[in-house]
C-alpha cells in the first residue's frame, strides 16, 4: 500500500518492501515484487479486485525469464542510483505514478477500515489519506488499499 501495480484500473502485480534499522543512519531493505504474467481470463474470477496479466495486456507470449532479468537489473539500477538527500523528489516523483492519487479509497487493516481521499506519500514513505478527521498516516504492512465505487 500503496504497492499495487497497476493497469488500466486492474492489478498487475504488487511490491513489498520491509526495513529493519541498522543503525542510526542506517536500514536493511528486503524488496520483493510479483507480476501477473500469464494469467488466464477464469483465474482473475478468484481474485476480489479487478486484475490483469502481462500477457493479456500485451497480447503476446512472454518469456518469464527475460522478464526477471530485466526487473532484476532495474532494480538494482535504482537502489544504486537511490540518494536519500532527495526523498522530496522521489515522493513527487511517486505521485505521477500512483493510481489512487485524489481518489477515494478504503484502508483496510486488522483494526478496521477507514475511508477517504488518498493523498499520494509522504517523504518518510507514509500513505496519507485525507478523512474527516484531516490528514492520516499509515504506516503498517498490514493495511490493504482500495478504490471506492462511488
């Protein structure tokens, strides 16, 4: 959360990432990622959001192992290239991407669920969803987002 990568409105896969504290200046990442690569049409009818697959997307084969080479290889260009002096950049950076951006959307969480105006990250990496109570944080993995029919 938000992690989803989404296509059109349909999930495509998802990203995880975890930090522990090292040090004071320092955290340990784990990143972990999944892409819906060749999905058929009846296996999407057992997920409970709208979702995609590459392969239905791009209307054509693909191959798996080419695919995690490529991810593989941009992800370590971009942990390499990462510079924490600039996290205001990457966080207005993240907003050209994030499809729930100024959408209304339920947070889902062990605690409950709360509803409001997704209002994109902070620079600590934060969900802020604007509510009735002003603007929220949420900070925990287990929370899952969702657009709201309205």
């Amino acid at each position: 959360w938000p992690n989803d990568l989404m296509f059109q409105g349909s999930k495509l896969g998802g990203i995880l990432i975890e930090s522990r504290p090292v040090d004071n200046d320092s955290f340990l990442f784990v990143i972990g990622f999944g892409l819906n690569v060749l999905m058929e049409n009846e296996h999407h009818a057992e997920i409970p959001q709208p979702s995609t697959s590459l392969q239905l997307v791009s209307q054509r084969k693909i191959d798996r192992s080419e695919l995690l080479i490529q991810c593989v290889q941009a992800v370590v260009a971009a942990i390499r290239s990462f510079d924490s002096t600039k996290a205001s950049a990457l966080a207005d950076e993240f907003c050209q991407f994030d499809a729930f951006h100024d959408q209304q959307v339920e947070v889902i969480s062990p605690n409950g669920s709360c509803k409001g105006i997704s209002r994109g990250i902070s620079q600590q990496g934060l969900l802020l969803l604007e509510t009735g109570n002003g603007l929220e944080e949420f900070s925990s993995a287990e929370i899952s987002l969702r657009a709201v029919n309205t």
